[in-house]
C-alpha cells in the first residue's frame, strides 16, 4: 500500500516509527512546524528547530528510504507573543529556499484570541509576499467552528492568496463543508482520542466526495498513531471502497496538492 503522511511532527517520533512507516508503504512524509511541548523563549530556539526540519530530520527519514519534507512557521501554541512572533517570522525566509521546505504552516489559531489573530495575518502576509503553500490548524473541540470562520476571513481577506493552494486541517464534520465550499483543501486528522477516527474520517468521505480532502495522522508528543493513515485505509476497503478510491485519498490527492510546491518530488 502506497501512501504519503502529510501531517506528522517526527521530531517527536522515533526512529522504530520511521521504519514502521515505511514497512507500511510510507513514500514521503511532511513534517509542520509545531510546539516543543513547550514555549519556546527566544527566537534562537526556533531557528535551531527550523535547522533541525530542514537538515536532521531529512537524514532521519532517508535511512528508511523516506523523502521528509517540512512546513515552517509559528505555531498557534506560541502566538500569544506578538513580538517575539515576528521575530521568528523574520527568520522564516532564509529557510525558504531549503530544498525539503514546501510553505508556511503550520499556523492558525487555538484559543481563538486577538493575539493568536494577528499572529496569523502576519504568516498569512508572508506566504503571499513569497508564494508559499498554506497548511492551517484549526482549534479543537467547542472552538473549532468559530476559529475555522476566523481563518476563512482572513484568507479571504488576503487578494493574493489563492484557495488551492490552502490546506485547512483537522476538519470534522461541522467545518469540512465551509472549506470545501471555500475552494481550499480539507485535512482531516485521525487521533485514537479526539479529532475524527477512521469510521468518522470515512463517514465524512461518504458524504463530501474524495475531492480536495486527504488523511493524516498528526502524530506528536501526545497519544497519536503514525500509522494512522494506512489503518483507516484498511478500513476503507472493509466498508467497501474500491483501490482506486483508497489510493486517491492516501496518496494522489496529498500528491496533487503538495506538488504544487516546485520542492516536493518524488522519485520514480
């Protein structure tokens, strides 16, 4: 089974996931700057971590044959800092010409504050001054619907920014719709505990088609599965759905909307 992981923080991970990833037909994996687990307290730690998804964890990765490509940005765990934000937003371009990076993200909201806020007009303003792919988080739980509605305004608010190339993650089933009818890309993340579980992730496919929608596990520092993805694929084909469709979701429609960053190539 062939599949990519759009969504997963290996730096959290180690390396058996590496090779349980690629046993299990794992062709690339792409890695959003997120949390330590921690606040970081100066921008010097970010661009440690920015050296670290663009130089270590793509070496990780290619022991196991994995190509590893990364997001950058400030997380909305970290956006309450206005100032310090826009230091490390200030350090973002130097990293963008890093051959594995393949845009901004990811970035969004979490509690929903004006801070958080400002925070995401600024990295919005930096992918459309150069060009880049979006990859948006959107809050969890009760605040989901409102920060998503959030989001949405600000990107839409934003002229150069173009709704393909935007990918709004952690969708569920009260949000998939206003991203799609959006003309951006849905993410739905698949969690043991909260987000959407393969029978959720699947029910939403069934109702909203297999455009512009992908699958990805997220997997962190909390409870995470990084084989998430071809689990629910498995699932997927129990419920019925054909290998053309399975593989659409797990690997073409990643594929067609990550390869509109000129960086994401795959061999062969």
């Amino acid at each position: 089974m062939r599949y990519i992981e759009p969504h997963a923080h290996m730096v959290s991970r180690t390396t058996d996931d590496y090779e349980r990833m690629a046993l299990a037909g794992c062709a690339a994996v792409c890695e959003p700057a997120f949390w330590a687990g921690f606040d970081r307290s100066s921008a010097a730690g970010f661009h440690d971590y920015f050296c670290q998804l663009t130089e270590h964890e793509p070496k990780r990765a290619a022991k196991f044959g994995l190509q590893h490509f990364c997001w950058l940005g400030i997380n909305s765990k970290e956006a309450e800092d206005v100032k310090l934000a826009a230091e490390v937003i200030a350090l973002i371009p130097e990293f963008l010409k890093r051959p594995n990076v393949l845009g901004i993200g990811e970035i969004g909201l979490n509690k929903n504050s004006r801070n958080e806020l400002r925070v995401l007009e600024m990295q919005v303003e930096l992918a459309a001054t150069h060009d880049q792919l979006i990859l948006v988080h959107t809050p969890h739980l009760e605040d989901k619907l409102k920060g998503t509605r959030l989001i949405l305004d600000v990107l839409k608010n934003d002229r150069l920014i173009r709704p393909e190339r935007v990918i709004i993650d952690h969708v569920e089933e009260h949000t998939v719709e206003m991203v799609l009818d959006g003309g951006m890309w849905a993410g739905m993340t698949l969690y043991p505990e909260t987000k959407c579980t393969p029978a959720r992730a699947i029910d939403i496919l069934e109702t909203y088609g297999r455009e512009k929608i992908w699958l990805n596990s997220a997997c962190d520092w909390g409870v995470s599965d990084p084989l998430a993805v071809p689990k629910t694929a498995l699932e997927m084909k129990k419920r019925g759905h054909r290998a053309a469709a399975v593989e659409k979701i797990i690997f073409a429609n990643p594929e067609k909307f990550l390869r509109q960053s000129p960086n994401f190539k795959l061999p062969g």
